[in-house]
C-alpha cells in the first residue's frame, strides 16, 4: 500500500506556498509584487523575488499549484522544512535575478513555474543520489521537455489559458538553478562511489 507524505513536516510547507500565492490572487496584488521590468528599473527590486508567487489568472495559479501537489507526491520526504523555505527562496532569487539579467525580452513575468522545474530537477537528484533508479528517468525527462520547449517554443494552448506567454526561458532557469543546489548531492554520490571502489 502507498504510503503518502501526510506528516505534518511534509505537508505543511507546501500548504504555506499555496495559501501564500492563493492570498497574493485573492488581494490582486499583481501591480505591486509582478516583476515588471521598468518598474524594477525605477527601483522597485523587490518584484526580481515577489514576481515568482503572484499568477496571471486563477487557472494560472491552479496548474501551479497541481505542480506543487505532484512534487510533494514525488519528493517531500527528501526535504527537511528549512530546506524547502531555502530552496523556495534560493530559486524564486535566483529565477527573478536572471530574468532580469539575462531575458531583456521578457517586460513581465508571474509564477512559480520557474522556480518549480528547479525543485523537481533537485528532487531527481536526490533520487539517485539515495539510489532511486526512477529518479534517472525523471531527470532525462525534465531536461527533454526543456530541450523541447526550446526548440518548439511556449505552448500556444497553455498560453491561452493563463493569458499569458508561458515563459520557457524561465523553466530552464529555475532547472539550471535546481542542478547548482543539486551539485552538492553530486559530489556525495561521487564519494560514496570513489569509497566503495578503494575498498
């Protein structure tokens, strides 16, 4: 029988993004914490983090939410609570930052979609970093559908439905992001390998 991760150490974290970004919809805060790349110019920073948890539209917010209830099914006992306010926080700065370094095309920018492919790139990791072979494909996977996106470009019928151009630059970001948390499991792995081959 399987066995979900309903420990209140598990569950509670995710329930905390959710109801913050849920709030952040409720409040139609998207004119003060988006990141708006002329506003950010004029010296509003703060939009380079706060633009990761507020959503173009409720559906939006809905398939985020879905991506953070399938990672929680996947990987919360890989996560200690402090770790996933750590990497929420490392990848949304790290998502915004380099949107605004790096993607000058994009003027506006909303959701935790970025910041989620970092999550589940680490979370495949951790996966083979503690011998889940399933966590190999899962990797293979996630950089394939990056790989995809962009050599077809953002999904016309995604778009739509947040009334939005799905920002795959931001994917790719959040997942590079993800692979810089993850190199630390990397070079576990690696030691354990080095130590069981000089025994």
């Amino acid at each position: 029988m399987i066995q979900l991760p309903f420990d209140r150490k598990y569950i509670l974290p995710p329930i905390l993004l959710i109801l913050l970004s849920s709030a952040l919809m409720f409040f139609n805060t998207n004119d003060l914490l988006e990141f708006h790349r002329n506003k950010i110019a004029t010296g509003e920073i703060w939009r380079i983090f706060t633009g990761q948890f507020v959503h173009a539209n409720p559906t939006h917010l809905l398939l985020n939410i879905v991506g953070i209830g399938f990672i929680w099914l996947l990987h919360a006992e890989h996560r200690t609570q402090s770790q996933y306010y750590i990497h929420t926080a490392f990848l949304a700065l790290w998502t915004g930052l380099c949107i605004w370094l790096f993607v000058p095309d994009i003027k506006i920018y909303t959701g935790l979609s970025g910041l989620l492919h970092g999550v589940i790139v680490w979370g495949a990791l951790k996966d083979i970093q503690v011998g889940m072979r399933s966590g190999i494909l899962l990797f293979i996977g996630i950089w394939g559908k990056l790989a995809w996106e962009q050599y077809s470009g953002p999904s016309a019928d995604v778009g739509e439905l947040i009334q939005s151009r799905v920002a795959i630059e931001a994917h790719l970001i959040g997942a590079i992001g993800g692979l810089i948390m993850g190199l630390g499991l990397i070079k576990e792995k690696l030691l354990v390998k080095s130590e069981k081959k000089t025994k």
